[in-house]
C-alpha cells in the first residue's frame, strides 16, 4: 500500500520552508491552521495512536504533523527507529524516519536559535554548536535512509521526491547536489505523472533559496507545477498557498485574490491574508 495523500505533511512539513520565501508568508505558528485534525498532543496520546496507525497509511501523514506541531518529534523518531529495526525492508517506515530526523534536526535548531543582533552567551554558543552537531548527524542518517530507499526501489517515485526535495533543501549551496535533487524531483513526476503530491513537492522546491542563482526562472517553473498538482486534485490546498505566494511577490493582486479565495473554500480556517 502506497502513501497516496501526504498532503497534511506537504502543508505543514514542506510549506514551513518554502513559505519563508514568499511574500506575506505566514509564520510556521500557524501551520496548523490550514487543516483543524492537527491540535497539538501530549505524549501518551501519541504513542497510544502511534499502535494502530500503519506508517504506509494516508493517517499517518496526519500523526506525523501533529507530532511536528506538538514538539514530539523526539517520541516519534524513537518510534521509527525501532520499527526500522525490526523491519529495515520496509519503504515507508524508512521515508517516515528520513522525514522525522529531518524534522527533529530542524527542532533542535531552532530551539538554540538567538534573537538577531543579540550576543549570545558562552553557554548558548556551546549549546548551539551541541545543536548544529546533533543536526547534522540527524540530517546525514535522513539522506542515507532516502538513499538506501531508492536503492532497492528506484520506481518508487514517492522515494524519489522526497530525495529530491531533501537536496534541494537541505544541500542548495551546493550546486552539484541541488542538481541532482531536481533531477530526482523531476524524475518524480515522470514516474508517476497522476500523483499532485510529487507535482507540489516540484513546485515548492522551486521556491527555495537559490543562492547560486542556477535557476533564474524558478518560479515560472514553480507556478507550472503547481498548476499541475492543482488540475490533478482540485481538493489540494496547499499549492493554492504558494501560488498565492508568488502572485504577491510580482503584484499580480487579482490572481493572489484568487489563490486566497480557493484555499477559504478548500479549507475555512485558513489564513489568507
């Protein structure tokens, strides 16, 4: 069984990101926002759901984002981490545990994160290079656990895009690994061209930084693509949030009307302003 609607995760784990980049974007605070099933959650709630909930199922995506919001990404890659144990085969408890020691690694940075134009002291300076260093620990077993999925499934084109949009995200400095992460991304989109989640995770890595300027129409392409996930699944949100985004940045005002209108229809307790 495939993961076929990550969309909950798409919004509140990818747009986190990409939403910085654009105009008028709304803080990762109010992610939750665009989908009211993702209330923060304790712990023992947590795990109790964490026993009947398949990671190869669409309500995992919903638990994995709730778990993001509540601060237990710590629990859940525990979690994932035994589960690989037990069964290192399996795709998806792999692709999860990828997503989720990326996500604690981003936790663990922010959580040591100063005030900008403040001089942090020698305690928070020592705690944030402790941070920088579990990160990076964090993010190379992510990017191996990606790998080691496309090894033995290279069709697999939800592997692929998550990959891809690792690279992208997390190597975009780098001109070679940014390449090869649209190079997976795209190839995505070729393996399995129906699915809007690979044709969103495309567009949204458009909108990433690109500090090397290797791609000066990103966000024609961004648009492109996320048309494309917006034509295969006109329930989708969250392209409807991006494009929103980059009708603002070039004041194009009615076609950002527009993209607010279709995401309060999609989802009423959104933020469009």
């Amino acid at each position: 069984m495939r993961i076929h609607s990550l969309k909950t995760i798409a919004t509140v784990v990818l747009c986190i990101s990409v939403l910085a980049t654009v105009a008028h974007a709304a803080p990762a605070t109010s992610s939750n926002s665009y989908d009211p099933r993702l209330l923060p959650m304790n712990e023992s709630q947590l795990v109790q759901q964490l026993q009947s909930t398949s990671p190869s199922s669409a309500q995992f995506a919903v638990l994995f984002a709730r778990a993001q919001n509540s601060g237990l990404m710590g629990t859940l890659v525990a979690y994932l981490n035994r589960l690989v144990s037990q069964n290192p085969s399996d795709v998806y408890d792999r692709i999860w545990l990828a997503n989720g020691a990326a996500g604690l690694a981003n936790e663990g940075l922010q959580a040591t994160a100063t005030t900008p134009g403040t001089i942090p002291t020698l305690d928070q300076q020592h705690e944030a290079i402790g941070a920088a260093s579990r990160a990076s620990t964090l993010l190379q077993q992510a990017k191996q656990q990606l790998q080691a999925v496309v090894a033995v499934q290279p069709s697999n084109a939800l592997a692929q895009s998550s990959l891809g949009w690792f690279l992208v995200q997390q190597y975009n400095a780098i001109p070679g690994l940014q390449t090869e992460g649209f190079l997976r991304l795209n190839r995505a989109v070729t393996l399995a061209p129906g699915d809007a989640l690979l044709w969103y995770n495309l567009g949204s890595a458009y909108l990433l930084p690109d500090p090397h300027g290797a791609l000066p129409n990103r966000y024609h392409l961004a648009e492109v693509a996320l048309k494309q996930a917006v034509k295969l699944d006109k329930t989708f949100a969250a392209p409807h949030v991006l494009l929103q985004g980059i009708y603002r940045r070039f004041n194009e005002p009615k076609r950002a009307a527009e993209e607010a209108q279709a995401i309060a229809q999609l989802t009423p307790n959104a933020v469009t302003k």
